[in-house]
C-alpha cells in the first residue's frame, strides 16, 4: 500500500511542472477577442483548459490582431517567448502561420479552418456544410409554420470555406421546404457590423423571415437589426455561428432574436490540442477533423426559440447526416 502510494506521489511530483510550464497563446484574427463569434469561442476552449489543468494566469494569454499586417509579428512574439502551443482561428492565418511555423522550427502550432503541412503545425477543421444543413432545416422548418418563404444566407468574405455554410444551410431548408426562396449576400469583411447590418436591412425588406450569418463579427450586425425589428413589433430572426448566440440576441426582457446558432466547436479543438500537447502527444502534422458524428458541429443543446416538433426533425437528419447515410455537398448550387 505505502510503496503504491509513493508511486502515485511521485507520479504527481512528475506531473505537476509538467502543467506548471505549459505555456499557451492565442493570436486573434481582426475581429478581436470579444467578437462573440471564432476568436471568443476559442480562447473560452483555452480558458476552460487553463482552468481544467490550473495553469498560472500569466500562462495563457492571447494578443490581438488589428490588421492581417499583425498576424506574423504577434506569432512571432509569442514564439519567441517560447510558448509550448501557439493558436490562430482561422484560415485568413495560413500564410502567417506557414511563414512563421518555418521560422521556428521547434515551436508548436494549431491553426484552426485551414491546413497547413508543416511537422510542427497541427491543422484543425470542420464539417461547418454539415451543421450547416441542421440550421437550414430548422429555418425552413420555421418558415413553413410560420407562413413565410423566404430566408437568406449572409457571409462574411467569399471563400469556399464560407461557402460550405452557405451551401449546407441551402440543402437543409430546401430538404424541408423545397419552395422556400434563399437570398445570398457576401459583405467581403468579418469585422464590419455595419455592413452585416446593411444587408440584414435588405434581405429582411425584400421579405426574409429568418437569416443565418457565417461572418464572424459581420454578423453582430445582423443580430442587432433583428433584435431592433422584433422590439417593434416587426418579427425577424437571425441564426447564430461558432458559439451559442442566443444571448447576443436578448431584447424586451427574455426574448431573443437568434432562433438557433450552429455550434462550431472551435472551443473543443482549441482545448483537446492543448490537452495532447500538454501531455507529449501533440499530432503535428495531422488535420483533425469535427464533424456531426463527433459532436464538433451541431445546434445548441437548449434551443428555446425552437419547438420540440423542429428540434426532433432536425436531430433525425442530425442522426442521418452522423451514420453517413445523408452526404452534404460542400458547395453551393449553381
């Protein structure tokens, strides 16, 4: 008994600098740690593991990219500080990160939406056209109940990444309602809420009932616009990305205005990369993949803006989508 003991006391002895050392940063991308969207989504993932694994405050910490111009310098300084895990959210980061991964040859890297084929970078990614389709289905689904027939779909820049968003969220709604018009407008910038306000004020007077945004901070500007109408009496809805915007969406006491949002784990990869990496496993080289069947994508767990009849549909497509026996395509229709 003593001898397992000492065992395990020694075991924690080893353990323990082991955490005490792990050093992790975040570098955002431009719009910021608090874009209620990837970058917050993220550093929640790094806060959780921090808090998890008791790390020292001085040893997670993120900087803040005004300008892609920062990417490179702010993952240089940390690289210099000698961090044991570096990340960047987002694909905007792949040529800052091949650059800098080349540079410091011996640091460890996690980029998140994009693959970079370096041995000291792992690459994460996300199966976003599949929870994509489950928004679509739900917004489709709502539509109908509703009387309207008409939603939209509005991204941030015009990438095939932001496409499988769009071309997800259009197979979902028309998979439930084949007659339902989708409006498409790009605002070419995640960091504008203006702009994502603008077009959310266009598609919403040419009829949407219900747009979902992939546009980062782009998109708190659609959510403000539905919250603004739907405070006068003008019902509109907006559908969340990355995280659970639920919240974001509150006006007149408990009501929201986002009807769902479609969970983009960026939290769990930021947290299970720091978890290998902490523990001498970190797969550098490798692109993880999150997809509907591995929970890395989906609707929230509470969706109180939905009702139970739409949530059901949607966790039986969830269920078809997960065994593979429904394939989402990745792009749009032309």
């Amino acid at each position: 008994m003593k001898k397992a003991l000492l065992v395990l006391v020694v075991a924690a002895l080893i353990a323990a600098p082991v955490f005490a050392q792990f050093k992790v940063g975040l570098v955002t991308d431009v719009g910021g740690i608090d874009d209620k969207s990837f970058n917050q989504g993220t550093w929640e993932g790094i806060v959780r593991f921090a808090q998890d694994f008791k790390l020292a405050k001085g040893n997670y910490k993120y900087l803040q990219s005004s300008a892609e111009a920062d990417y490179v310098p702010n993952l240089s300084t940390f690289a210099d500080e000698g961090l044991s895990l570096i990340i960047a959210p987002g694909f905007l980061f792949e040529q800052a990160m091949t650059q800098v991964a080349k540079n410091y040859p011996t640091r460890k890297f996690l980029i998140i939406d994009t693959v970079v084929n370096l041995p000291n970078v792992v690459s994460a990614g996300f199966a976003e056209h599949e929870g994509s389709f489950l928004v679509g289905v739900a917004a489709g689904l709502k539509a109908k109940a509703d009387g309207k027939n008409i939603v939209g779909f509005l991204g941030g820049m015009q990438f095939p990444l932001i496409e499988k968003f769009q071309a997800g969220f259009e197979q979902g709604v028309k998979a439930v309602y084949p007659e339902c018009k989708i409006l498409v407008d790009y605002a070419g910038d995640f960091a504008a809420p203006d702009k994502g306000q603008a077009l959310a004020q266009k598609q919403y007077n040419q009829g949407a009932y219900i747009i979902y945004h992939a546009a980062g901070g782009t998109g708190n500007g659609l959510i403000k616009e539905a919250k603004e109408r739907s405070q006068k009496g003008d019902i509109r809805w907006a559908i969340g990305v990355d995280k659970d915007q639920y919240n974001d969406g509150i006006y007149s006491g408990n009501k929201s205005a986002v009807l769902t949002s479609m969970m983009k784990r960026v939290d769990v990869a930021a947290y299970e990369v720091c978890k290998m990496t902490m523990e001498g496993k970190f797969p550098g080289g490798k692109v993880l993949t999150f997809t509907v069947a591995n929970k890395g994508v989906g609707i929230p767990e509470k969706n109180p803006n939905l009702s139970a009849d739409i949530v059901a549909k949607v966790k039986e497509y969830e269920a078809l989508i997960a065994s593979g026996k429904l394939k989402v395509s990745e792009t749009p229709a032309k």
